[in-house]
C-alpha cells in the first residue's frame, strides 16, 4: 500500500512539474508589434539560349539515336530578387540555378520580420539576365497585423506574385 501510495506521489510530482513548464517560462517568438514577411517560391528562369532548328545535314552528321530536329541548351540564368518596404531594401539576392549543369529551379526562401502597419511594398525579379530592370514585379500597399505571417510567392503559371 505504502508502495503504491509513493508511485501515485510521485507520478503526480512528475506530472506538476511536466505541466509547470508548458506554460512557464514564457516564450515569444516576436515582439508585440511585429509580424513576419515569408518570400517563397521555386522558379525555373529562362534558358541562356534559345533552342534552334537542326539542318538536314547537321541531323545527318548525328547517330540515328541522336536525331533529334531541336537542339536546346540546358542552362539556365540566374534569378535576381529585391524586396523593399516604403524604400527600404528588406532582400536582394542572386540565386544561381540548381542542378550540376545549372540547369534547375531557382529556390527562394526568405523569413524577416517588420514593424507591423501599412507599407507600399515592391517585389521584382529579373530570370531573363537583361541587364537593368525587373521582368516580373508588384507594387502593392499592405498593411500589415501584429504577429501576422504575410506569404509572398511567385506563380509560374500566372507570372506574377501572390500575396497572401
């Protein structure tokens, strides 16, 4: 009895200071007036080169196994991304293309947080390697709630940004 008494004590000890700790000491992962931008997106840039028509006697000076009318190049660019709030540069990166033969998507995942409230927000992106200038981008004004997750993504589909 004595026994079975001690175990009951002693699993109800275990089970205050098990419940003691899921809720003390108090942690939080922001402050009270701040939120998170998430950037995230895969996208497969445009390829370095165009694919090109084979000529008769070019596809003639290939293996049977080989023949085949287009010849595409693997390659693709790099991707470049800048995120601003009200002007002020939040990201920017160069991604290169994944892949051994730099051939794959391009992966973005970037976690920030920001002051919460309303911002004009700027996200654009160059996969095409011209020089100046952004081939896909977004001007929006957000406003943006204390502990909210504001998720920027890219659809390929659409070739604009989503946010959500």
């Amino acid at each position: 009895m004595i026994r079975v008494l001690g175990q009951a004590i002693a699993y109800g000890l275990f089970v205050a200071v098990l419940g003691m700790f899921s809720v003390w000491p108090d942690y939080q992962i922001l402050d009270k007036q701040e939120a998170i931008v998430s950037l995230t997106f895969s996208h497969a840039a445009q390829r370095v080169e165009e694919c090109r028509r084979l000529t008769q006697e070019e596809l003639n000076a290939l293996p049977p196994n080989m023949r085949k009318p287009d010849q595409c190049p693997r390659e693709r660019h790099q991707v470049q991304v800048d995120m601003r709030f009200d002007d002020r540069l939040v990201y920017s990166e160069t991604v290169p293309p994944s892949g051994l033969w730099k051939d794959g998507k391009v992966n973005v995942y970037r976690r920030t947080t920001i002051d919460a409230g309303e911002y004009a927000l700027f996200i654009g992106m160059n996969d095409t390697g011209s020089g100046d200038g952004y081939d896909h981008e977004q001007r929006q004004v957000v406003t943006i709630a204390p502990g909210q997750n504001l998720v920027i993504t890219f659809d390929g589909v659409q070739k604009t940004f989503v946010i959500e």
